[in-house]
C-alpha cells in the first residue's frame, strides 16, 4: 500500500517584496553609474585639490596667483606676480604637488592590481619587496657613496628596486611560481633589504647622514622637482594604459588562476607582465618619494565600493582616489608642524593603520 507524501504547505509571503531587493544586475547598473560619474568628478575634485593645497602654507599665495603663474608658464597670459611668488608657485609648491598626486594615483592603482592579481586583500606594491630594495639603493649612494657620484639618491634607489623584484622574480620562480610563492619570496627580500640597510646605517653614517636617510626612507617630496613629475608621470600613464588593457584578465583572475586559465588566459604571461609593470612603477614612485606605505592597501578598497569590482572602471577611480589623497596627506604633512615638517609615511601610517585594522575586520566578517 503506497503513501502519499504530504503536501507541503504554501510558502509564507516574504516580508520584503521582491522589487524591494536589489538584483545583482541593479547593483552592477548602479556601480557602473557610479564609476562612470566618478571619472569627470574625480578629476574635477583633484584639481581643485592641487590648486587649493598650492595656496596653503607660510607664503600668502591665493587661487588667483596660482592660475596667473600656471597660465603665465604655458604661455597663456603675460605673469603678474613678482619673481619670488612666480618661484614659490612654480618651481617649489606646484611640482611637489603634482608629483604627490602621481605618487598617489600609481600607488593606488599598483595596489588595486596587487591585490587581484594575487587575490590578497591585504597586498599592497610592497609586497614585493621593491621598498626595502629602494632603501638600501638610497642608503648605498648616500652613506657608502656607490657609484661614484654618478649616481644620485633616486638613481640608487631605483636600481635597488629593481635588483630586489629581480630576486623576488627568481626565487618565486626557483620555488614553482604560485601566487603564494611570490608573495612569501617579496617577505623574504623585504626583511632582507631592511636588514642590509639597517647594518649600512649603523655602521658606516654619522648622526647626520643617519637623521637624513631616515627622513627619506620615511617618505618625503620636499625634494621633487620637475624631472621627478615628467618620468613618473610618463611611467604612470604607461602603467595605467597597461593594467586597463588588462582590465578583462584581472577580472577573470578574481575566480582563481585556474578559473582565468579555463577563460584562454596565460596566467604565467599575463602575471608577469602586470608584476613587471606594477614593481617598475613602484620603483620609480620610491625611488623620488620615498617610502609611503598604506596608500596602495587602503585606496583600492575605498574604490571598489564605489566603482564596484570591475578593473576597467575600479583602476581610474582608485587612482583619482589615491591622487587627492596623497595631496592633501602632503600638504597636512608640510603644514601641521610648521616650519617643521613631518615626514609624509608618517603621516599615511596614522590614518592607514586603522584603516588597515577595518580592512582586516570587514575580510574576517566576510569570511564567517
């Protein structure tokens, strides 16, 4: 004798209509709206940013003087200031706060790329050691003059930068090239240069050489000029044209190199690449600015969640992002002790430590 099976009872209404909650093809509508809005927004906000942190600081510049002495230099009206307000203008405040826009923006979108490439959260350009490789750069020319004065401080710390990804590049290679070896062998090189700058330091500097290395390695653009601006800038557009070329396969690599492999994508090629563009941009960003951390972990994040995940959008945004940052982070730096200035990592630490602590709470919440 058969049974039937129950009839199961009617679902109960649910207390939010359906229309009431967004579908997933709502919320990317609305991160694309967002994105698309956040571009000419963006780049509006940032240069009235630079425009206004230009006017801050003991001299009294205002907006207008900066304009007259931009439109003066560009060939765009007669100057009206006198010499040494055009100087302060043109060759002190504005370079120094371009190139902590550039310095912002390629630290940022370096991050952002990190972290999807190696599907890390917590990544940032350090990562690879590139940093502790500059300062030993830096430390070298500096304290043991290497190079014989044809070497400047950036030109040091630049060829440190890259000396340390190319040991980074070899070991994780020599150790089977996973993402997990790439960023255990950037922790190995970053505790390496630290150490061999640590030992340059105390045994060959005086007190004075030693006071002006830490400042350095402490992030400072007291010293930026319009050489610095020109190469980093170029190299940023560079980077950028290439990590948005890429946007697509940064996509695919948020479901995992197999997932990214399944789509037709050459992980190893493609990872290569982007690691190579990420680190050389970095290298030149440390090698003029120092050191300054917590700028490529924080950004990206603050981004996505206006942009949404997709590289095409979320990489200008997060460098229109770490742009304004970075200027004001610069000009709070350079004013907030004044006439003392306070070194510009210093300064990115203290805000981007509870950040960093946030970003790790909101992972683990995730993860539950």
């Amino acid at each position: 004798m058969s049974v039937e099976a129950p009839t199961p009872p009617p679902e109960a209404p649910s207390e939010v209509p359906p229309e009431a909650v967004p579908s997933s093809a709502t919320g990317k509508r609305l991160h694309t709206v967002r994105g698309v809005l956040a571009w000419p927004s963006g780049f509006a906000v940032l240069i009235v940013s630079v425009a206004l942190a230009i006017t801050i600081g003991p001299a009294d510049i205002g907006m207008t003087d900066v304009w007259s002495a931009v439109a003066a230099h560009l060939g765009l009206g007669e100057p009206e200031l006198t010499p040494i307000r055009d100087g302060i203008v043109w060759n002190l405040r504005l370079p120094r706060t371009l190139l902590a826009a550039v310095c912002g923006a390629g630290l940022a979108a370096c991050g952002a790329v990190m972290q999807s490439l190696l599907r890390n959260p917590l990544a940032d350009p350090f990562v690879l050691g590139v940093s502790s490789g500059a300062s030993t750069g830096a430390v070298l020319v500096v304290v043991l003059g290497v190079g014989g004065g044809a070497l400047s401080v950036s030109g040091g710390a630049f060829l440190g930068a890259v000396v340390s990804f190319a040991l980074v590049l070899a070991l994780s290679q020599a150790l089977g090239g996973s993402t997990d070896r790439v960023v255990l062998s950037g922790v190995a090189a970053m505790q390496l240069f630290s150490a061999l700058t640590s030992v340059v330091v105390l045994t060959a500097a005086d007190a004075e050489t030693t006071r002006g290395v830490l400042f350095w390695l402490l992030g400072s653009l007291g010293g930026a000029g319009w050489t610095d601006v020109r190469m980093c800038l170029a190299l940023l557009v560079a980077a950028l044209v290439i990590c948005v070329a890429h946007a697509r396969t940064l996509d695919a690599f948020a479901f995992g190199q197999d997932a990214a492999a399944s789509l037709g994508v050459n992980v190893a090629r493609t990872r290569l690449v982007l690691l190579c563009t990420t680190a050389l941009l970095t290298a030149a960003l440390v090698s003029s600015a120092g050191a300054i951390g917590f700028v490529g972990l924080v950004l990206p994040h603050a981004a996505r969640a206006l942009a949404g995940p997709g590289h095409a959008r979320l990489l200008p945004v997060t460098a229109l992002a770490g742009a304004v940052f970075l200027v004001w982070v610069d000009t709070l730096a350079r004013t907030v002790l004044d006439p003392q200035e306070v070194p510009v990592g210093v300064v990115t630490s203290l805000i981007g430590v509870p950040a960093f602590v946030l970003v790790l709470y909101r992972t683990r919440s995730l993860r539950r």
